[in-house]
C-alpha cells in the first residue's frame, strides 16, 4: 500500500522540462564493477571528469553539495525599439542645390515641387530604424512624391490618413501615427515655405504609414522580448517594398486592410471592441455575501442575488430557455431543482463544472467579471497578440488557450470539438508558442526532465538512493543502465536520464500527442482525472494534459477511437506518425472567441496581461519622445 501512494504521488509529478541547467557529469559504481575489481578504473575515469566525487558511498554524505534548484524563465523589463531621424538631407540632389534653378523665380513662374528635394535637408521626422531605411531607400531610387502634388494632398494621403486615424478599430493607438497635415488655405506669395510644409508631410505620412503597415501585420510588441515564455519567429515586410505598392495604390485603405489578420477570431475581436467602445455606462454588479455556498435543496437568502446575477451576465439563449422560471420567482431563498438546473446552465456556459453549487468560483464570475474597461483592455491585448500567429489559423488545426484550460480541435475552419486540459502552474508555466503535430504515442515511456529530477527527486534520492528503483524507474547515466542505488545522487546529474516505463500509473497515462519543440512540451493523458473537475487547473510541470485524450488522438490520426483504444490494449510502446502535420497553437489569450463567435474571457492565470501592458506603455513612451 504505501509502495502505491508513493507511485500515486510521483504522477503528479508528470511535467515537462521547462528549463535547462549547467552542471557537471555524473558516473555510477555499480557492485559488479566493485566484485570485477574494477573500482580504480572507473574513479580513474571520473578523476578524469573536473567536479566529480569519488570518494566511496559511506563517505558521500560527509561532502554531499548543498540540493541544487532548477528556475524556469524569467519575464524581462521590455525595451521598445527608439527612434532616430530619418536621414533625408543625403538624398536632396546637389545640383538642383548648388544652383539658381527655379527657386528664385517668382512664384507664378514655378513648377509646383519641381525642386522640393532640395528642402530634404530640413525635414524633421523620426522613425524606428527599420521604418528610417526603408524611407530613405524608396527616395533615394524614386524622384517622385507619393502623398503630395501641386495642388497639395493627393486622394491617396486622405485616404492614408483615414487609415491611421481609424487605428483603434483594429487594437492600434492612433497617437502612434499622428503628423501634422498642412491646411488647404496658404500663402500663395511664399511658395518656398508652402513646398516646405509639404516636403515634410511627405516624409512624416510616409514614415506613419509604414509603421502602421508592420503594426498591424505583426504587432507593435516583440513578444520574445517580453519573457522567456514567449516563443516567436517575429514576421518580416518589406517595408520599402511596401511603399512602392503604396505609392502605384488606387486603395490605399484597402491595402493596408488586408494586412491585418484575416481569421474570423480576428474579425470576432473587431466586433467586441467596438461594441465594448460603444457602451456608455458600466454594467451593474450584484453582491452576494462574501462566503456564501449555496447546495440542492437548501434555503438560502442569497439566493435571490444570485438568480439576479444570472439575469445579468446569462447569455440570452440561457434566459430564454427558463424565461418561464425568471419571470414568476419572487426572491424566495428556496434552492429547488428548477433553480439548480437554472444555475448549471450558468455554470457550463461559463466553463465551470455544473454541479449546482453556488461557492466561490461561480461566485466570482457572478459578481466579478470584468469592466468594460478591463475588457476592452483585454480585447486590445488580444488583437495585438494574434498577431504573432498566422493571419489565418488554418482549415485543421489545435487551439489550446490556457486562461480558459481548454483545447479545441477544429476541420473544415470549424470547432469539431473541445476539452478540459490542466496547464502548467504559476511556478511551472506552459509556453506560448505554435508548432507542428507529428506523432502520437501510445503506451508512452514518461522521460523525467533535469527540472523534476533536481527539484522534485533528489532531496528523496540523498536520503534513500533506492527511491527510483522500488518505484521502477529506469535509470542511465551515460547511455548505460544503472541501478538507482549505485548513482553518486550528492554529486550532480547532467548526464542522469530517468525513465518511467509504461504502465497503468505512468505519469502520462496511455498516450502522449508530440509537436517536437524546444520547450518539450506535448499533450498527454494522466491518471490524476480529479484535476479535471477543478475550475482552475493550472496544476502541472509544463504540459499539457488532456481529459479525453483517446478522442483527440484519433482526430489527428484521422481514426476513429475504437482505433485508439485498440492500440493502448496492444500494451506496447508505439509512435504513429500523424497523416499530415497539423498547426498547434499553444496560446495565451484572456478574451477569445467561442465556436459562435462570442468573445469570452478569463482569468490573467500567469499575470501575462500586466507584462503586455507595461511593453504597450514603453513603445508608447518611446514613439513620443522628442527627437
């Protein structure tokens, strides 16, 4: 029995290695090589290894170094890229400078902007260097003016300004891109001053519309620069290439539109936010006295708060179907089964298990939730995050979104289906990241990561070195099969692999659903099923862990789950490579879109908002500073 909670305990234990540390070798003795004589060998062969004990195992708690802790990746104070002067005054042409040309005629007699590059020099426009390059390139090959003519404006600059002016129905800060516009009214007797003006418009707009041209394609936040959490490969434009579609567009809006994402969870964002944005009033809130835990069958006064909660924040199609129910109660405290069935409605629309009791979790989406303020933030955040992934998720793909601790399959650009997961905890937090499904595991070994094995392993391996063995956990250091007793566990253990084998209380359960990546972070069954129960279940090392992982393994095989089961039943370990690889999103997103295209939102379970926020901020600061 107690052989058994001890393995009971170690598959909580089941998580991914979310970091890597630097340490030492280790060697194991084993009895044999003592019995063979070859005990001299093998610490003539440590000896040749710096920072490896040799003394014998009686001797080794005498020397023993302090237990060593694996931390995973910290969160950064975010840099926003600056800004410096766009370098125009290189590109003016020294002819036209050097002499008289048409600047000193008067001003009837001019060409309109005929030499207005000679008023390069004095242009006063910054940009990030990136946006600086692509100006100063698309002028130096190009004569001509994109956003001005003659007469002043084109067509095509109000149509730009428009644009940036709009910036906030796709989540962007119109501020970023604000310049000054010269008036239509001027002094026709100083031309030179008029040309001027509009030299410098030129190159501001130009500037201002490449900005928002990589913003709303990529987002103005570097999400790798935020955490060691994040995991992007930031999307690369053209920037002067842009430009000169810019400069030949008739649809300057239309063009920059299609930079945007283009999925419906994108076009559901809009939607939200401009509904959110339209709201004048904030939506009342419901007290229910703190404490309260409401059970089937059982009066309780609160009860006619709660069911005014449920009025408040029920979707519609909840208050339609007990319409009947909302209209005749008349405030009793009387729990009876109409009320319960009412109540986990509620609950299952809100992703709480539906079981009825009113306690602290359905309590705090009753009466917490968020501002309309907190969610258009929230909104905003989103739309800037979805950026980072494709434009399109895709026809096939797996969303995991962590906040909400649910995954969901879709076929055909459609939710076929979704499922509770656990998630990693705060201290072990789960990746935000996309990748590739490419195989499927069944009867899986479970490989303990340096972080559980240092961690979680060795204050038990330093007191009982037989830990692992009784557990029966395969142990190798080096590539060679060890017994657990035999390794030096007070020394360190970089070369220490430890395994779990199959079986009915492995820490993976009876598959895992790979998408190889640096993180080692995949989809896994377990035999902890209670943790689904829970509302918040950020409870693992890292991965991700399924509730009905035999169904999604079967829709990635594209088999059914009679297939499944039938390879878990053949008991032996065995990769199945998936028919054709399929996008993984592993996100973070507190407000998303539901299969109806109705944004729901949720906890900031690893604060990740606030970080975003405080990046928002610095590129905000550092895109006002005065040049």
């Amino acid at each position: 029995m107690k052989m058994m909670k001890t393995a009971a305990i170690m598959t909580l234990l089941a998580g991914c290695a979310l970091t890597t540390v630097q340490v030492k070798p280790v060697e194991a003795l084993t009895l044999m090589d003592m019995i063979r004589g070859k005990r001299r060998a093998v610490q003539d062969e440590m000896q040749a290894l710096p920072g490896v004990d040799t003394v014998a195992p009686a001797e080794l708690k005498q020397v023993s170094t302090p237990l060593p802790r694996v931390t995973g990746p910290r969160y950064y104070t975010y840099k926003a890229e600056p800004l410096r002067r766009i370098a125009m005054g290189k590109l003016q042409d020294p002819v036209v400078t050097g002499s008289i040309g048409s600047v000193d005629l008067p001003p009837m007699l001019r060409a309109p902007l005929s030499d207005a590059r000679q008023f390069f020099s004095g242009v006063n426009a910054t940009a990030t260097a990136e946006v600086a390059k692509a100006v100063e390139a698309f002028y130096g090959a190009n004569p001509s003016f994109v956003w001005v003519d003659g007469r002043g404006l084109t067509d095509r600059a109000r149509a730009a300004l428009k644009v940036l002016a709009d910036a906030s129905t796709v989540g962007l800060d119109p501020l970023d891109y604000a310049i000054a516009t010269p008036s239509d009214s001027f002094d026709r007797g100083d031309m030179i001053a008029r040309e001027k003006e509009l030299v410098q418009f030129e190159i501001s707009l130009s500037a201002a519309t490449l900005t928002y041209a990589a913003d709303t394609l990529r987002g103005r936040i570097d999400p790798n620069k935020i955490s060691g959490y994040h995991d992007f490969k930031r999307k690369s434009i053209d920037l002067k290439e842009t430009l000169e579609t810019l400069s030949k567009s008739d649809d300057v809006a239309a063009f920059l539109d299609g930079l945007k994402p283009s999925g419906e969870h994108f076009i559901a964002l809009q939607r939200e936010l401009e509904k959110l944005e339209s709201e004048t009033a904030e939506t009342p809130r419901i007290v229910i006295a703190p404490g309260t835990l409401l059970k089937p069958g059982i009066s309780n006064p609160e009860l006619a708060n709660i069911v005014a909660a449920i009025k408040l924040k029920g979707s519609e199609a909840l208050k339609t179907e007990h319409a009947a129910l909302l209209q005749a109660y008349q405030n009793t405290p009387d729990y009876t089964p109409e009320m319960v069935t009412l109540v986990e409605g509620f609950q299952k629309e809100n992703g709480l298990k539906p079981d009825g009791i009113v306690g602290k979790a359905s309590i705090r989406i009753l009466t917490g939730g968020d501002t309309t303020a907190d969610k258009i933030n929230k909104v905003q955040i989103a739309m800037e995050q979805a950026r980072w992934l494709p434009g399109d998720l895709g026809s096939r793909y797996v969303f995991i979104n962590q906040p909400a601790f649910m995954a969901s399959y879709h076929q055909g650009g459609a939710e076929e289906f979704s499922m509770r997961v656990v998630v990693g905890s705060k201290a072990n937090q789960t990746y935000f990241f996309e990748d590739e499904i490419q195989t499927v595991e069944f009867n899986p070994y479970w490989g303990v990561p340096q972080s559980i094995i240092i961690n979680e392993m060795l204050p038990k391996l330093r007191n009982d070195p037989n830990y692992l063995d009784r557990l029966g956990y395969q142990v190798e250091v080096g590539g060679r099969a060890v017994s657990s007793s035999s390794v030096n566990w007070h020394g360190s253990t970089a070369s220490v692999a430890v395994r779990q084998p199959p079986s009915s209380d492995n820490a993976l359960g009876e598959l895992k659903i790979l998408f190889p990546n640096s993180h080692a972070i995949y989809m896994h069954d377990t035999p902890s099923k209670s943790f689904f129960k829970r509302d918040q279940r950020a409870l693992s090392h890292g991965c991700v862990r399924l509730v009905d992982p035999r169904r999604m393994a079967a829709a990635v095989l594209g088999i059914s789950v009679e297939d499944v089961a039938k390879e878990i039943a053949g008991g032996r370990n065995k990769g199945v490579n998936v028919p054709e690889k399929i996008p993984v999103y592993v996100a973070y997103f507190t407000a998303w879109p539901n299969k109806d295209g109705v944004v729901e939102y949720f906890d900031d379970v690893y604060d990740r908002d606030m970080y975003m926020n405080r990046a928002l901020d610095a590129t905000r600061t550092a895109r006002r500073a005065e040049g």
